[in-house]
C-alpha cells in the first residue's frame, strides 16, 4: 500500500457496518491503518436511536465468534429466544391463534441489540485496537483514486476544523446516506415495494401475559415469549416487537403498499389507531402505564439494491449499498458477509496481490446471495396473514438459509472460492428448488383465502422437529473440506424432501395448482414423497 496516504482503510461510517468492519480489520492485521469518520458525536443515546436490533445466526456468529464480542452480549444485550410468529390479524386472543416459535432454545445462540449501547461498545473497542475513530466528524467532499498507486481523498470537519484524508482503501459505509455510491452513481431500485413505521418504547413488552391459560404459558421453557423477535403477522403486513437491554421495548408495522398504505401509520397517533384496529393485544399492551414513548420514525420503499459494491480498492458495506427486507433480520447478516469479504481483498492486496479478479467474484458470490434472499420478500406480503401455509414458507425459508449459506459463513469459507466451485451444483440445485417454492406457496396461500387451520390454536414447535435442530445444531461442527462438502450435498438433499413433502400436501389442498416447474425438477420424488413435518404443521392445508 502507498505510504503517502494517511491510512491503509478509511472508512466512511463508524456505525454497525463500519465500526465492525474497523475492528475486523485491525483484528486480522494489527499494523494496519484504519480510520473512521462517523457524523454522530459518541456516546450516542441507548434504545432510540436505530433499528436492526435482531440478529440472526451469521449476524450472531460474526459479533461473537469472529470479532470476539461474546461476553458483551451475553452479560449487555438480550439474548434472544428466537423468531416468533402469531397468525392474530384484528385478534385480542392471541392464546387462541396459531403460533410457531420454540418452546426452547435452540443450540445456536443469537442476540437482541440495543444499538446505541452496542454501538458505543463497538466504538470503544475500535479504539482499544487502534482505530482512528474521529466520530462528530461531517464528510464533505469525495475524491475517489483513478490510477492504481493514487490516494483516495475524502475532504471532511472535524472539531470545527477541515481537514483532508488520504487512504488506499475506500469503504462507504454510512448507511442510507451512501456517500461514495452516491457520488458514484451506484444506486439501483427493486423490485420489492414496501413501507414502515417504527418506534421505541419505555418498559418491557410482557408478552408472556398476553393470557391467562396455564397451558399457553407452558408451551415455553422457560416462558420467556417477551425476549423473542415476536411477529403479528396478518395479510400483507407484520408488526415485530424486540425487547432491549436498556429496559426498552422496539415497535415497528412493516408493509405491502397496495394493503395498507404508509399514509396510515406515517405518525405515532395513526400507527396506534391501525394497531387498535388489526393487531388490538399489542395495542392493548402498549396503552397501559408505564410505556412512553421515545422515538418515532417511518419509511417509504425502503429496500434497494446497488449496480456495484466492489471496485478499485473502494467497498461498499451494510445499507450503503444493499437493504432486502427487516422479516427474517437479514441486515447484520450482510454485513457479516461484505465485511469479510472486504478484509480478505485488504489483506490480498496489501500483500501485493492483485485483486480485481477476485473482487468480481465477491461481487457475483454477493449478488446472487442478495437475489436468492430477495425471493423469500418480494411478492410474498398477502401470505403473511394465511396461518396454514406461510408456517411452511417459514420452516422452507429457514432451511434454505441454514443448508448452504450459514454453514458457508460459520465454517469460515465465505470467502473460500475453491470450496464454491466445487460446491456450485448444490447451489444451483437449491436455488431452483427455492426459486419455484415461493411463487407455488405464494399461490397455494392466494387459494387459501383466509382459511383457518382446522384443529384451532396451536403452537408449531420447530424444536420438535428433529432434522431441523440437527440443522441448527450442525452450524458450529467444524470439518474437513470433504466432510463439509458432503454436509451440504446431505442438506440439499433435505431440501428435495422438504420440498416433495410440501409440493404433495399443496397439490392434494388445490389440485391443478402451477406448481412452477417444481414437480419437473423433484422427478420420481414428488411422486411419493416421505414425510418430514409433524402433522400438526399442516393444519387442514392437505384436505
């Protein structure tokens, strides 16, 4: 790297995305120069201050394992109990409605984040490590390198001086204010329409109080529905409510437009009202003592895509260049994944490797992460509400992500180009089963039309599932490149019964439904497919 410019990393960002990616860097070499400019003045506030405060597995993993933040979370955030989901459109009783979650935990661990203390956390240890972290620092002016030896320049106040910084490496990592892609020109629309309000609250959420059966409340072990990522879903939206460690409760309504318009829930007072109206528990909830509110804020259209997030020695990182959708949490994922990728081309590149050729296939290997993730959102929001078949999607949605692309992260070869090579026709394989499931179960729901499960309220326990705990549990195992390589081939095959089994039951719910080339890629399989859900799960969805 050049020695004339001031760093070896300047980071534009020193939120979640940038700081993590300061204190990965430094991590893997010490000697490196990073440098973060972030416009906020730390500390910064706890509870309202962002959203993103559910992790999932490889957002989880990243934290802990890989930058070594286990103790913090354990002993200052919320550990979580999992994803949660109540099917209790304009329902008070919500004991009385068809719930899937766990009734305990499963073997690997996530965690519920109060971004303003992790944040100042993060921050903090960016400097133990020797991060330049300048925070109250406001970027003016860009001036990305053209020629292979030339500096980045990034022109910027700082304690009511300007000043200029020069850097080999250039990372955006500011957030929705997307500094170098704007300046750039990188911005790209999706397809994928859909608005949200949220907010925070004083106290905790009692969740577990929502009824007074003593049955409901030993579904759990222990009762502990309140630290989960709870869902109210019903058709075309969601609400979550994620405890946080500060003593505060997040609130957000996510969307689909063409039901429920932003115009509805654009200022506290309205989102109330429509929570009385379709999600009345919650409303119920948050209207005794003891709930004040802290903050309040609503977005149009917030997922977006980028034409590139690679280029010569500049990143893109977090929602600077992509955002998919808040359902399943994907956001700290994604930056787990473009963070790693970016300190594996750092770190090429300091030893003097050339790195284009690799940084395009990051790129490729991103994208199509990005792409496959997206079919889980885009088009799906009417299902939301079905409690027959959008429990299946989920246990589907679930296992396509912990088939290939955790396993990928958590045994440390995201950034493994050979192992994807010799890998890529079990990708391929599962992103054609999963690219004709979601339209055949946004199409079985579309035939439900409000159908409720026959047997009544039930919870659809996924730690009774054998072989999806086994999934779960078979994150952390560590294996040889053989043996790795025949955990995912067995995975996907898991996926090909999953498959069968769920292409069987919509066909016998709906006969003559398209099943959009399903049952052509499955073969003799769909024919007799063996069963791999306990009956409970399908409700009266096979009759």
């Amino acid at each position: 790297m050049s020695a004339d410019a001031d760093a070896d990393v300047a980071i534009l960002g020193g939120g979640l995305a940038g700081l993590t990616l300061a204190i990965q860097l430094r991590m893997r070499d010490p000697s490196l120069r990073v440098a973060v400019l972030e416009r906020r003045a730390h500390p910064v506030p706890e509870a309202a201050f962002k959203v993103g405060e559910s992790t999932v597995e490889i957002g989880a993993h990243y934290f802990a394992e890989v930058l070594g933040l286990r103790e913090h979370l354990e002993a200052a955030q919320v550990r979580k109990f999992g994803f949660r989901f109540f099917f209790s459109d304009r329902r008070m009783d919500v004991g009385n409605c068809t719930e899937l979650g766990v009734g305990e935990l499963l073997p690997t661990p996530s965690w519920q984040l109060d971004r303003g203390r992790f944040e100042n956390f993060l921050g903090a240890r960016a400097r133990e490590l020797g991060v330049d972290f300048r925070d109250g620092a406001t970027v003016r002016t860009l001036a990305p390198a053209h020629g292979d030896d030339d500096p980045h320049l990034v022109g910027f106040d700082h304690d009511g001086r300007e000043a200029t910084l020069s850097a080999h490496w250039l990372v955006d990592a500011s957030g929705r204010a997307a500094l170098l892609k704007r300046h750039l020109g990188l911005a790209e629309e999706n397809d994928h329409d859909a608005n949200a309000a949220w907010w925070r609250v004083e106290g905790i959420v009692d969740v577990d109080g929502w009824s007074d059966d003593p049955a409901w409340r030993a579904r759990c072990t222990p009762p502990e529905r309140w630290r989960s990522t709870n869902h109210m879903c019903g058709p075309g939206y969601w609400v979550w409510l994620i405890p946080l460690a500060s003593g505060a409760h997040s609130l957000g309504i996510v969307c689909d437009p063409r039901l429920h318009p932003l115009e509805a829930i654009d200022s506290h007072d309205k989102a109330m009202a429509w929570l009385r109206e379709h999600q009345p528990r919650v409303a119920a909830s948050l209207d005794a003592p003891g709930h004040a509110l802290r903050d309040f804020r609503f977005m149009r259209h917030f997922s977006h895509g980028c034409r590139q997030v690679f280029g010569n020695r500049w990143a893109l990182t977090g929602e600077a260049g992509l955002f998919l959708d808040p359902f399943y949490s994907p956001g700290s994922d994604f930056i787990a994944i473009a963070n790693s990728f970016i300190c594996d081309l750092a770190a090429r590149g300091r030893a003097g490797e050339r790195v284009e050729g690799r940084a395009g296939l990051y790129q490729q290997l991103y994208f199509s992460f990005y792409a496959n993730t997206m079919t889980l959102f885009r088009g799906q929001y009417p299902l939301f509400g079905d409690a027959l078949v959008m429990p299946l999607k989920i246990v589907w949605d679930y296992t396509f992500y912990w088939a290939l692309l955790a396993p990928m992260f958590f045994s440390g070869r995201i950034a493994d180009v050979a192992m994807f090579g010799r890998l890529r026709a079990q990708f391929e394989r599962a992103s054609a089963l999963n690219a004709a499931m979601q339209p055949l179960l946004r199409d079985w729901g579309a035939r439900n039309a409000g159908r409720a499960p026959a047997d009544g309220p039930r919870l659809l326990d996924q730690c009774r599932i054998d072989w999806f705990r086994e999934l779960n549990r078979a994150l952390s195992e560590r294996l040889d490149d053989d043996a790795f390589a025949g955990r995912i081939a067995g995975n996907v095959a898991r996926m090909d019964r999953l498959a069968a089994d769920l292409l069987a039951h919509a066909r016998d719910a709906h006969p003559g439904l398209d099943d959009h080339g399903l049952g052509a890629l499955l073969g003799d399989a769909a024919i007799a497919p063996a069963p791999t859900l306990p009956a409970a799960w399908y409700g009266d969805a096979a009759r």
